[in-house]
C-alpha cells in the first residue's frame, strides 16, 4: 500500500519540527522527522498491525517523542490523518476524507 497525507499535516508536522529546533536542535527536529516517515511507512506496509482506536481508526504512537498520528485504510491507500501530541485531546483535525481532493496528495 501506498500512503497519502492530509495536507494540513504538513503544517502539523512543520509545526512539531520548529519547536524542537526552538527548544533543542535542528538534528532532533531531523530524528523525530524520520522517525515519523519510518511510521508512516509501516503503516502503509502492514496497517492491520497498528490497533483500532475509534470506528476505521488506528493509532500509531511513536517510541521516542511524545507524539502519534491517526490514518484509516481506504482501498489499497492508507490515509493519515493528523499527527499530534499525546496530550491534545481534542479532535482538532481534519474535514471527513470524503470531502477531500486526490489531487496534490502526496507520499
């Protein structure tokens, strides 16, 4: 499978890898964006592994940072959602997946 991001999670994910240059370093910001793609990518690879959440949802947290992102499985695509703080309890995300454009998806 293939995955797909939301395109507000680039701003998430923008947004986590500024504070860490803020707070830390620019290789941490780096660490933490790999470790992000590795995720996404076994996400993609075998997304039954990662449990349900809520409803189609499924929760990856990640080892080292104190963040997860949600995706749900559509057809052959893996669809992520949000990437946030373990902390932030509001669902804050994303209009429904209906509504979104295919086009200027990326990987």
């Amino acid at each position: 499978m293939r995955f797909v991001l939301h395109p507000k999670v680039y701003s998430d994910i923008d947004e986590i890898m500024g504070y860490y240059e803020r707070v830390a370093t620019r290789q941490l910001a780096d660490e933490f964006y790999a470790e992000l793609r590795y995720y996404m990518q076994q996400a993609a690879e075998r997304p039954e592994s990662f449990a349900i959440r809520e409803r189609d949802l499924r929760r990856v947290n990640l080892p080292r940072f104190p963040y997860h992102f949600l995706f749900r499985v559509a057809g052959d695509v893996v669809r992520i959602l949000v990437v946030r703080h373990h902390r932030e309890t509001s669902y804050r995300w994303h209009p429904s997946p209906i509504m979104w454009p295919t086009v200027g998806w990326c990987n």
